[in-house]
C-alpha cells in the first residue's frame, strides 16, 4: 500500500465488524483479497447515492464487499452474489448473518458465467453490479452487467490494475489480457459513461447511460 493510502486509510476508525470478517477469512485458510478498505467505504457510497435496490456482486469471497454493499441498501433491497466454491459462499453468509444482514442476500454457487447467463434467461435486472472474481472473467462479466442493467445502473470493477501487470508490456498473460480489454471497453463502450481510479489495485466505474 502506498504511503498515501496507508495515510488515508489512519484517518479512519477501524471497522470492527469489517475487521472481524478478515479475521474470519483468515482463520479458515481463505486468501486476503477482499476489496481494499477505503474501496469498501466507496461502495456502501455508491450503493447509497445511486439509490439502488438490486445489487449483484460477482466473487464473494468471505463476504466483506458484501457487507459494504448491503450496508448502503434501503430497506427491501437486496444482493445477489455469484460465487464458485461453496465453502467461501458459507463463510460468506456467516459474516453477513453476523453482521445482521443475512436476509439481505442470496448465493448464487457456481461459476459466474453460467450464473449469469440463467439470470439472463430468467429476465432478472439489477441496478448495482459489482466485479470482482476471476480476471479473466472481467469482459464477459462486464458485458453481462450491461445485458441485465437498468437504466442508469452502476457497473464497478475492482483490481483493474493487477498490481502493476496491467501496464508492463511484458505481461500478455491471458487475466492481463482480459483485464486490458475489459479497462479499454469501461472507457470507450458507447452504453456506458465511466471513470477509472488508480488508487489501491485500481478501480473502474460505469454508469450504464439511459
Ligand atoms: C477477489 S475475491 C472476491 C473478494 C470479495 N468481492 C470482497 O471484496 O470481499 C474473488 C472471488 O471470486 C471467486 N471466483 C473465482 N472464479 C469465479 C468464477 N468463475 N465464478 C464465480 N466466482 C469466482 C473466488 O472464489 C473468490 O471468492
């Protein structure tokens, strides 16, 4: 973490139901890749500003960016989150229970992508999307978020940034690849009006234009 960030992040208190979620992750041998704190604060923002009431997380992980989303919903919103392994999906679910949010949010096991396509066919709609599992996901997952938005729904990738992969030309791994697409395709679609924070692992966030 750069200087700045470590400076940003001391100015807040820290978080002990967020912290309680790391701790978790870590005691049942998950990796720590949850969303960066001061990305986590953005989103509970985000999920809050833009009023949304049907959100749906792409990798969940432990539950800590689930925790931050749901905590900006109104009552009677709700999250979907998509995860592949099912252990994390029942971490997940014990941290938002915890966390008094459990009714908040349903689990979706398996791989995204054949998640998504089913939620494609059922005609489900969400307002707030947010991407965060495998990289090479990214431009897939993306382009899913724009099939199932309503209008003006919000669209945030995380990790855009791979910790410096994305920019070193020597890296042409297939997840830098997807990654690269899914950045130039955030900032040209024509669907979309966008920005892209470098901060942390970096961030990127659409509004799906209607
Ligand atoms: C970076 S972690 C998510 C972190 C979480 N969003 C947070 O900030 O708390 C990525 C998650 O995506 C999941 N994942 C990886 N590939 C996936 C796939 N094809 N479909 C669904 N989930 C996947 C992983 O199991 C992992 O839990």
């Amino acid at each position: 973490m750069s200087v700045e960030e470590q400076y940003v992040d001391s100015l807040y208190e820290a978080d002990s139901e967020l912290e309680r979620v790391k701790e978790g992750i870590a005691s049942n041998g998950m990796p720590s890749i949850s969303v960066a704190d001061g990305y986590g604060r953005l989103l509970t923002m985000l999920v809050r500003l833009a009023k949304a009431n049907k959100l749906l997380e792409i990798g969940a992980l432990g539950g800590y960016s689930g925790i931050c989303l749901a905590r900006g919903l109104n009552e009677g919103g709700s999250l979907v989150s998509l995860e592949l392994l099912p252990a994390y999906a029942e971490v997940a679910k014990k941290h938002m229970v915890e966390a008094g949010l459990g009714d908040k949010v349903d689990y979706l096991i398996g791989d995204a992508k054949e998640s998504l396509a089913k939620l494609k066919e059922e005609g489900r709609k969400f307002d707030f999307f947010f991407i965060d599992a495998d990289k090479e996901g990214y431009p897939v997952y993306l382009e899913y978020a724009i099939e199932l938005a309503e209008p003006g729904a919000i669209i945030v990738g995380d990790n855009i940034l791979l910790r410096g992969r994305t920019t070193d030309e020597a890296k042409q791994g297939p997840a830098v690849k997807a990654v690269r697409s899914f950045n130039e395709k955030i900032a040209t679609d024509e669907r979309l009006e966008s920005t892209i924070l470098p901060g942390y692992d970096g961030l990127a966030i659409a509004r799906v234009k209607g």
